[in-house]
C-alpha cells in the first residue's frame, strides 16, 4: 500500500463474464432515452457478482414506420421486460427502470468492436 491510498489495488480481481445460458438476478442501474434513435438503453448489473461486467440492452421502441409484425415484437419486448422489472406498463419516465430487479437467462456475444460480452437471451420474470 502507498501512504496516499488505503487500499490494496494489487488484489484487484479483473473483469469476468458470465458463463453461457445461466440464469442470474440483474438490477437496472440506468436507463436512457435516445431520441434519435428511440430506443432505451439500460445498464444492468449483477446482484450476485460485483466481478461480472455490466450488460448493456436496448430496448427499442416502436415507430409509426414500423410494419406491424415490428411494431407489435417491440412492444412485446418492452412488455416483457415492464412485467420483470414490476414497472407500470403506463410509464412516464425512464428512471423509473433503475433501481429494479428481475431474473434473466444469459448468453455471451462475440462483437468485432468491443470483444466478448454477456447479453440477455431470455427475461425470467421479476424478482
């Protein structure tokens, strides 16, 4: 340890993922609105394993352009996730995501971008 610092960042353990279709509880840490996209974009963390990194998801909204085989998957999605995460169908805000848990099956997926990164393959249900 340095006399600055009061910790030990030598123990610091890196970042994991986790392992391919188990089920975890997630807690939503943030959820965002892009306008120009129209999708919300939620941080779910880990409850069980402060080592794992976090999952990014995107939910996307409908569009009046949508056909409505689109249309009626994205609200399903987002209906899906409103149900696990107990959020009111009805809501007005997206912070009202964070904070909340649900139950989720998850996968691993390769990106050229950003490598390796966990994913959500299927909302269990709420917590």
């Amino acid at each position: 340890m340095s006399p600055f610092l009061d910790f030990n960042l030598e123990d610091v353990p890196d970042v994991t993922l986790a392992p391919d279709n188990t089920e975890h509880q997630l807690t939503c840490r943030s959820c965002e609105y892009n306008e120009e996209k129209h999708y919300l974009r939620l941080i779910f963390e880990f409850a069980d394993d402060p080592t794992v990194e976090d999952i990014f998801h995107y939910a996307s909204l409908p569009k009046e352009t949508d056909e409505p085989k689109t249309e009626l998957f994205k609200k399903r999605n987002l209906k899906a996730l409103c149900e696990a995460l107990q959020v009111p169908l009805s809501f007005e805000d997206p912070a009202e995501f964070v904070g909340r848990s649900m139950w989720a099956v998850i996968g691993i997926r390769d990106n050229e971008t950003y490598g390796r990164a966990n994913e959500i393959k299927k909302i269990s249900g709420p917590v």
